[in-house]
C-alpha cells in the first residue's frame, strides 16, 4: 500500500510517499520569499503552493522511483492552517484521488504530528503523553489508541513557537526567528536575566507574558546604547528567554506525566527541534526512567511524511474523507 501525503498549510509545499508504513521519499519546498517581511504573507504563501505543488509531488514519487500509478491513496491535510494555502495542497489532492479512482485521507495537521513519532523507528506504543509545540499551537495531548485522543491543555494565547519568532524579529534576527534564538542561545548564559514564568493550574500553557517581557526588557537602558548592549548580550537574551519558554514547557510536561502516570512520552512540532528543550526532555526522562520519543529535526518542522504515515494508519483503520471534504483554516483538534 503506497499512499502519497501532501502538505500545504502554511508556507512549506511538501510531498511524501509512504509504503506499507515505511516512508520513501519525502520532498519540501521552504518558500524563502517571506523573509523580507518577517512573517508570511497568506497570499504570497498561496500563490507559492500554486506554482510548486506539481514539481514537488513529481520529485516525491520520482525519488521513490515509484509511479502516479502506484499510488493507492492520497492523503493531505485539510487544516488548521491558512485557507488559501491549504486550498492548493488540498484540491490538488482531492483532483489526483478522483482522477485515480482511489480513496483520499483528510488529515488534520496536528494529527500529522501526533504521528510524526511513526515515521521513525523505534515508534511508541500506545497509550502515551504528547507534547505539541509549534508555531501555531502548543498543548499537552494523551493519545490513547490509534487516533484516540484526550487533550489535557492548550494554550491560551500565544504559541510556544510563535513566541520564538517574536521575540526573534524583536532582537532583528531572520524569519523564522526560532532557529536563530536557538543558535545565538548555545553560546550565551540563561541565567544572564530571569523572564517570567506563567504559572497555570491545570496543563494550560500562557507565552504571551514572557514575550511582553522581553519587549520592556529591551526598552529598557541598561546603562548604555541599545545597539551596544544587544552586540554584548545578543546571546545571552536569547538564552534567557529560551530557558523561560523550555521551563514552563517542562513543567506542564511533568505535571501531565504525574497526573496520568504516563510510561512514554513523545514531543513534536517545530520547537521540538530545539536543543535545550530536546536536552531537558532527555534529562527528565532518563531521570523518570521513560521513555522518550522526538522525531529526528527534519521532521519536527511541517512535512508530507508525517501527513502520509498518519494517513496510512487511518486508512488501515478503516478510515477515509469523502471527495466533500473542504479546507478548514480553523478545524479542531479531534
């Protein structure tokens, strides 16, 4: 069973193939374009997918050395994400599966990377605690079965990996500022300034005060020119601030394993790539004697493997998306 996966939610076109479980190929085009503005642009993302969403799923199925042919479904995600972007990747989808005669697996994104875990071996077995971190959303989920979820917190305002690339563009770093505070952090000291951990009952996550944080942090004089103190100690906010942001991760992260007594963990998502979250992830777990899973950094970030290894277990279940299917820019978490 060969099923192709497709990936268009944000501003990455990607495709991969999948077969019988294990991934063969897997292709993605970054639209490098946004960078200029900071951010992305939904209508420049979309018009993106449009011109690149035919190359890359020839390039998915010719590194595989398979055949348009070969395929026995499509799988693709259908949201949350941006509307117009996940129109291209979807329709594109929804005309092959058609074309083909074949089924086509709607997939929710933060399902793609629940199961981003499944794309790599060793894989987890059920049940497990997973943590969600990425640029969009951040929340602690209990996956019970094969698509059978509890979600335990979320958070409520800004994402863990939005916050990143905030407080990235706020000390002038590049679009996606989150891999540049991360590099910058490696060589400076979190315990130049303590940011302020939100402190939540429950398993809810809060980033937007320790954001605001390092907005008045930087208005502020400290003795000299802003410029000067930035070329000083561009590191050491950045490690300051990534230490704020993986202690309230962790600490919601252990609360969860305690409350569920949970043996595996998993983290995915973009910030899962993050090298102090991924080392304290390790010393917690080694120390809890758990056991730990987070998917290899190129599938962290938004892909078409985890697209199509979570639409290859639900096929296997049993479960397919009728030709109605409609792009859903705010779908929820099921």
């Amino acid at each position: 069973m060969t099923i192709l996966g497709i990936e268009s939610s944000c501003d990455d076109t990607a495709a991969a193939l999948v077969t019988n479980g294990r991934l063969v190929s897997s292709i993605v085009s970054s639209q490098v374009l946004h960078e200029q503005f900071g951010g992305v642009v939904p209508e420049l993302a979309s018009r993106d997918h449009q011109r690149n969403i035919v190359s890359v799923v020839e390039q998915a199925i010719e590194t595989a050395d398979a055949s348009i042919e070969s395929i026995d479904a499509v799988a693709v995600t259908y949201g949350p994400g941006l509307a117009g972007s996940l129109l291209v990747g979807l329709s594109y989808g929804k005309a092959l599966a058609a074309a083909r005669g074949i089924p086509l697996v709607g997939v929710n994104h933060l399902d793609g990377h629940i199961y981003s875990v499944f794309i790599e071996e060793p894989v987890p077995e059920f049940p497990f605690l997973c943590l969600v971190a990425s640029g969009g959303h951040t929340m602690l989920v209990h996956v019970d079965a094969e698509f059978r979820h509890e979600l335990l917190g979320s958070t409520r305002d800004d994402a863990a990996g939005e916050a990143f690339d905030k407080v990235g563009k706020m000390l002038g770093l590049p679009f996606p500022g989150g891999p540049e505070v991360d590099r910058l952090a490696s060589a400076g000291d979190p315990g130049f300034h303590r940011f302020p951990r939100a402190a939540l009952d429950g398993f809810d996550f809060s980033f937007s005060g320790v954001k605001t944080s390092v907005l008045y942090f930087l208005k502020q004089p400290h003795g000299q020119d802003r410029h000067v103190f930035l070329e000083q100690h561009l590191e050491d906010v950045c490690a300051s601030f990534q230490d704020a942001v993986v202690s309230m991760l962790m600490t919601q992260l252990a609360k969860a394993v305690d409350a569920t007594g949970a043996a595996r963990v998993a983290i995915v998502g973009g910030v899962s790539a993050n090298t102090a979250l991924r080392e304290a992830a390790e010393r917690y777990c080694e120390d809890r004697g758990l056991a730990l899973f987070i998917p290899s950094p190129i599938y962290c970030m938004d892909n078409a493997a985890m697209i199509a290894t979570a639409g290859y277990y639900k096929l296997i279940a049993g479960l397919s998306s009728p030709f109605t299917l409609t792009a859903d820019a705010n779908a929820a978490f099921s």
